[in-house]
C-alpha cells in the first residue's frame, strides 16, 4: 500500500486576491441558495475529490466488511469465565506464589491458588465450557471461535491497552480502527467511519488515546457518539438559523475550501481538515437518525435489555452498534468507564456485577445480527488487554472470602464471532492451572494480523511512511494470522 507522505507545499495568498475570488463567488453561492438544491457532486459517488474515507477495495476478498469490537476494560479472568481448572479446585488454598513471584504486580497481597467462585457447565452442539456467570453468551457458543491461549507482554493497564489498541506499549500509534478505516475507508460517506461508543459513566483508562489516530490523518481517529441525548455535541448552531441560510453558507464554504486546496497540492492534513468538517455537516442529518433506538420494536429494545438495569446502558450501545453496522460504518468499538473487569478484590461479587451489565446485551447482539443476516459479514470481538493470576490477592484485611486476582500477561481469553470465523471451537490451551498459554499461543500481534486478514488486509503491506519506517499495526514482531479459526 502507498504510504502516506505527510510533506506539502503551502503558497500565501494576499488579502486583495482573496477579496477578488470571493467577490466572484458570492453570486453564484446565492444563485445556489435561490434554486434551494443540494451542494454541488464532487467527485463519483458524491464523495469530494480527495476524499481520504473513500471506500477501497481489500487487497484480497474480505470475509468481514464490519467490525464491532465489545472491550472488556481491566482484563477478564479466564479461569472463571472460559476456561474451567479442576487442578484449582483440587489444590484450593496450596502456596504458589514463590513459583511465580517475578509475575505477579501486588506482591505484598498475593496469596495462595484459588479455585473460581462460579460453576462451569458444558453447552451448545459444541460442548463449549462456560462459566455460570455468563447463562447469556453460554447460548452463543455454537457461533464463538474461543481462544484460550492468549497472551501479551505486560502487567500494567496503561501500556498493556496501548498494545491492545495499537501495536505498542506507548502512546502515539494509531489505534487498530485507526489502521482499518485508513486501509479500507467508509462505505456510509455521512457518518464516521470509526465510531466509538463509550460509557456515559466515565472513560475507559488511557482516555480518549485508546481510539487515536497517531501519526495517520486525524480523519481516521475514533469519533465519540452518546448513547443518551445530543448524539454529537456542538454538531448543530446553538441559535436556530433561516433555513436558506446553512446551504447557502455551505455551498460558499465548500468553494472556498476549493480554492484554498487547489493552492496547495499535496496538503494532506488540509485535505483531511477540510474533511472533517464536511463530514460534520452531513452527520447534521445522519447522525441523530442513526442513534434513535426509539425507532425499534420493544421486543428489540427488551432483547437488548433496554429499559432495565444493570443492562440499559450497554444495550442501548450494542442496539446502536447494530444500526451502524446496517448504515455502513466500518468499525464500532464499544467501552465500559473505568475498567470494571479489574477484579484484583471482590471476584465473586464484582466480575458478576461486570456480567451484569454486559452479557444480556451481547447475546442480544448476536441475536439480532443473526436475525438480520448481518453476522455473516460483521465480526465482534470480545476480549480485554490480558487475563488474571491463578492465586488469591487478597485485600488489606487479608479476608479469603473478599479475595480477586491479580493482572496476569501470561494468559488471556478473547473470542471471535460471525464474518469468517468458525463457530463452536476452542483455540490453544493453558496449563492445568491457567497461569499460561501453552499450546498453540497467539500473540497480540497474531490477534491483530487475524482481524486485519479477515477484513481483507494484509498486515505486512499495510504500512505507512513515519520518521523514514514503514510503521505497521503489528509492527516488527513475527505475526501470523490465526487460520485455524478461519472458516
């Protein structure tokens, strides 16, 4: 792929010549205005000329055209989520902390082995283990591709999420929606290509780094939509106008954008300014009809959860998820605030609260996208930035019965569902006590390599030019796609 070349020319233009092209623009911007038609095609499609969100081909053929990623802020227990160890049940309260002491982040509160707080039992055609905490998803199993051997390389939130997202440890990158929508664009040219849907109760740790765009165009960086009121803030004047007014104002906007551009080719991040707010002023129509989950049936809205607690929240942003998915917005990530799969105290109590909130809306999701016939080309992910110790933390007053776990890089669990994917596997495996991924691994590279490839992108050629390197999203670490799991 082409590398972005960030290097442009730029000329001034005196005040008297920019007097003179306006002065012959104005009457053609009110002729516009007077026949009260739409702003002027630019470009096939009715995309501006230049336009960096496009929609272009794949490299080779997608077996996904969408992605909602659902991330489980703080790093969900695998072992009492998807992977069931007998070994902790039989060796309950046994020291093992020594064996791994240079793993463990709380060393003054690590504890002995800890069996899970919750049943597992075996379900769908697949026979796919579940925890008891999660009865919703367990009826999905037959579409999840589950990996059990997942692993990355730190122990911290902070630089772990920055490998998750972006292919580093540190802040700067572009994100993974960031690379998507870069390499494959937007088919829907009214509304983002990148939406994010975050908690109305606070942002995720890292903030609004976890959807930047790095060192690509700003127009491919993450756009926050609300799930309750103003869907986009500042999208609309504060004071209502004369209707005759905004066309008109946009056509002699545009123009001059035009000319501003034409007197510096090459501009790229003028280009994609320019841009943005074009897209701004389409999304005045777009974005609020999106978002409106009013205009489903009840029986959608109670299939999401809609209307009771604790789901409300996260269904309405799953249901929404859905209807951007319909209207042809590339990549969706949803976030819960804060990181409420952290459960280093409280396991029993707090991972099933995080359960709560999450599992109804997910199952509603895979429920609709089926019914809709939209799973067969969209892919949700699930998963967060690393997985949990398989001994006790234990909390200031050293109380068993209020214990959690510590972070843990060595093993993790994530699964796939719908474009591309097969349903009702299992994928690599951790040792007896899940500490690690010990066969068949993949690495967060490999995890990225798989989504890009199902999208039809190819993680090696997808690359830009930034400080003399061709940067990718996985970087210089070997990668590979997880084909196992491609259907």
């Amino acid at each position: 792929m082409t590398a972005w070349n960030p290097n442009c020319s730029d000329r001034t233009v005196s005040r008297r010549a920019f007097g003179l092209r306006v002065s012959t623009l104005l009457p053609a911007a009110a002729l516009c205005g007077l026949r009260g038609g739409e702003r002027p095609v630019q470009g096939a499609g009715g995309v501006a000329v230049g336009n960096p969100l496009a929609p272009r081909l794949a490299p080779r053929p997608p077996r996904a055209r969408a992605i909602i990623q659902l991330f489980m802020n703080g790093g969900p227990s695998q072992m009492d989520l998807f992977d069931p160890k007998p070994e902790l049940d039989a060796h309950h309260g046994e020291a093992y902390f020594p064996k791994i002491a240079g793993e463990v982040e709380n060393v003054k509160d690590a504890g002995a082995l800890m069996r899970s707080p919750f049943r597992f039992s075996q379900h769908g055609d697949c026979g796919m283990w579940v925890s008891s905490a999660l009865p919703y998803t367990a009826r999905h199993v037959d579409q999840l591709a589950l990996i059990r051997s997942l692993h990355t390389t730190n122990i911290t939130h902070e630089p772990a999420l920055y490998l998750a997202h972006s292919g580093r440890m540190i802040s700067g990158h572009p994100s993974l929606g960031s690379w998507v929508t870069w390499g494959l664009g937007s088919e829907n040219q009214n509304l983002p290509a990148y939406v994010v849907l975050d908690d109305p109760l606070g942002l995720p740790i890292n903030g609004v780094e976890n959807w930047s765009a790095g060192y690509l165009p700003a127009n491919f960086q993450g756009t926050r939509f609300r799930s309750q009121g103003a869907a986009v803030l500042n999208l609309r004047p504060a004071q209502p106008e004369p209707e005759l007014i905004p066309p008109v104002r946009s056509r002699l906007i545009a123009a001059l954008d035009e000319l501003h551009r034409r007197d510096r080719p090459g501009h790229e991040q003028l280009s994609a300014r320019i841009a943005s707010y074009e897209l701004a002023a389409r999304m005045q129509l777009s974005a609020g009809e999106a978002l409106d989950v009013s205009q489903e049936t009840a029986a959608t809205q109670k299939l999401y959860g809609i209307g009771t607690e604790p789901t409300d929240s996260y269904g309405r942003r799953c249901l929404i998820a859905r209807r951007l998915v319909e209207r042809g917005v590339r990549f969706i990530q949803l976030y819960i605030n804060a990181q409420i799969w952290d459960n280093h105290t409280g396991l029993a109590k707090d991972m099933q609260a995080a359960c709560d909130r999450t599992d109804l809306p997910i199952a509603g999701l895979l429920t609709d996208l089926e019914q809709r016939g939209l799973l067969d080309d969209t892919l949700v992910v699930w998963g967060g930035e690393f997985g949990r110790l398989p001994i006790a933390q234990l909390p200031a007053d050293k109380d068993e019965q209020k214990a959690g776990r510590d972070h843990n890089k060595n093993a993790g669990v994530c699964w796939f569902a719908g474009g591309g994917v097969k349903g009702g596997m299992v994928h690599g495996t951790t040792d007896d006590l899940g500490f690690a991924a010990v066969e068949d691994r993949v690495g967060i590279p490999d995890w990225h390599a798989t989504i890009l490839h199902l999208l039809g992108l190819d993680h090696l050629t997808l690359a830009v030019d930034h400080g003399g390197l061709p940067e990718r999203l996985t970087g210089v670490e070997p990668a590979r796609v997880v084909t196992e799991i491609l259907a």
